[in-house]
C-alpha cells in the first residue's frame, strides 16, 4: 500500500485515518476492539483521536475515546503496528482548556495515561487559541518533543493566516512546526480549505488529513429527507445539506457509483484520496460493513470524467 509522508516529519501515513471519535460512543468497547484490529489487519495505522472524545454525550467526562484505544493496545500488543494521533484544547473540566503551556503539558500526561504508551506520534492543537502566544504553546511542546513523549505536531481548525503565523514563529524562534493540518474538508465542505489552506498547506508542504470526510455521514446517502434524519446521533446535522447543492452532490456520487459498481460513500472518499494535497482523509465506521465500505473506497481510483462530474456538482 502506498503511503505519504506527514510534512516534514518522519511519519508515514497509509491513505486512511480511523476517526476516533466513535469509540467508546456509538461503537462499544468490543465493536472497537474489532473494528480497530480490522484496520490494522487491512495495512492501515493512523489511529486520531481527542482528549475531549466523547464529553459531549451526557454522563461522559472525555477521554473515553483514549481509553479504548489504551485497552486496546494493551491486550493486543499491536502498538508497533499503528499511529496515535491525539488533541489538546477542549475543555476538560474547570480550568481545564486551552493552549497555554501548563494545559498542554498536564493534558499530555493524562492522554499517554488513558492511551497506556510512552509517545504519542501525532499531538494536535484541536483549536486556535488566540490568548497565548505562539511561543508559548510551541515551547510546550518542544518540551514534549525533546522529553520523547510526543514524535510531531499538528494543527485543526486554524484559519490561513492563524496558521501561517504559527509557521513563522516556529522558523523564526527556532521552535518546532506543525508538520500536519486537520481540515474540515469533504465533497460539501470545500471552500474554506481549497481558496486559502490548501495553498499554504502546499506551499509549506503540510500533511493534511480531513475530519468529516463523508460530511458525517451525508455523502454516503443515507440522509435523502427529513424523514431520514432520525437515522442515527448525528442524524439532525445533516438537515443543512437538504436543499438543491447537497442533492446535486448525491445524484452526482450516485451516477458515479453506479458508473463503478461502488457506493456513494467509497466514491466520496475516492475523490478526496484523489485530491494531491491530502495525506490520508479520516472516517469513522461503527460496524465492520461499514468499515469494508471506507476500505473499499481508498483503494477505488476515479478517472478523469468522474472527478470532474463530482468537482462541478460540488463547485462552491
């Protein structure tokens, strides 16, 4: 399997990312564990998740999402054979946020705790924190660097000049880049990383692994009414996408499937795996059919007519 280097670091990453957030969640443990063992046995090793995975759901404090992961590793001591890549930002309790030195150093040790490693091979800003300076939250983490607990770091949702900032702060104060971009990026969400993002990303050779690579869910055409929006959780997200620019977009991916004999949702994938800037796109599965499907969507290669039928459905 083909693999890209992560910006400028050493990591190589196969052309799918796990999204994390779905462990400990809507995937249980045991459906974890399987679904975690199947993308490894398949050649796949960029595990990503969050600190704050899944504090969103009432009776969940966060780092549930970490602590699968951990148990994981553990019982199956297939540590060497996969990426972790994990973030810092969200609130974790009171005065428990944020990208302030004390917070990345104290969140770091709580993940390696909950993830049961010594290093964390991907440490990502989750956000933007624009009450500490750049300074402050590099040299946080190039004593992480230096100390072996962290091996590269990475950005999520930084906006083109927040991040450029952050590249010219590292170059100037000789202080540690980020190598990696976490974009929301998908076939209906392209504007705000292909007019400034993906340039920079470019420019100054960034790896880029895209969250909501199937737009939660959408492109892979479960969501065709407001009937169907009671489907699963994140089910009411998906009603932004119900006018004539989403249905567009699915008559698009249905006519290329059924060009290719897929489904919507490999094609999807397909044509972000296509795009030459993105390093590996991340999607999430709760059962192992869903799991064949993303498999199955990596490896499928678009031709020409194909992606410019999608690029123009979805043209912003």
């Amino acid at each position: 399997m083909k693999k890209k280097k992560l910006g400028h670091s050493g990591l190589e990453v196969a052309p799918l990312a796990f999204g994390g957030n779905v462990f400990g969640w809507t995937a249980d443990e045991p459906t974890s564990f399987r679904l975690l063992d199947a993308f490894v046995d398949e050649g796949f090793s960029l595990i990503d998740t969050a600190n704050s995975y899944s504090r969103w759901i009432q009776g969940h404090v966060g780092g549930e999402s970490e602590t699968v992961i951990g148990r994981w590793l553990k019982s199956t001591g297939k540590r060497n054979k996969v990426l972790i890549a994990t973030k810092v930002y969200s609130e974790m309790g009171p005065a428990e946020k944020g990208l302030s030195k004390e917070q990345i150093l104290t969140q770091a040790e709580k993940s390696l705790k909950r993830l049961q490693v010594d290093t964390i091979d991907l440490y990502q800003s989750h956000f933007d924190d624009a009450e500490v300076a750049p300074e402050e939250t590099l040299g946080a983490y190039a004593q992480l660097l230096k100390q072996g607990k962290v091996r590269v770091i990475g950005a999520s949702n930084y906006t083109a000049p927040r991040l450029a900032h952050f590249l010219a702060a590292s170059r100037e104060k000789g202080l540690p880049r980020y190598e990696s971009l976490q974009p929301h990026y998908n076939l209906c969400e392209r504007e705000a990383f292909e007019k400034d993002l993906e340039p920079l990303c470019r420019d100054k050779n960034l790896g880029v692994i895209p969250y909501f690579s199937l737009a939660a869910g959408f492109l892979t055409g479960k969501y065709r009414s407001e009937a169907d929006l009671g489907k699963s959780p994140r089910g009411q997200g998906m009603k932004k996408y119900l006018n004539d620019w989403g249905f567009r977009i699915l008559k698009a991916l249905d006519e290329v499937a059924k060009e290719m004999g897929a489904t919507p949702a490999r094609v999807a994938l397909a044509w972000l795996v296509a795009k030459p800037t993105v390093t590996a796109p991340i999607a999430s599965a709760t059962n192992l059919e869903q799991f064949k499907d993303l498999v199955a969507g990596v490896r499928l290669e678009l031709d020409s007519p194909s992606l410019k039928k999608l690029d123009e459905a979805s043209a912003y």
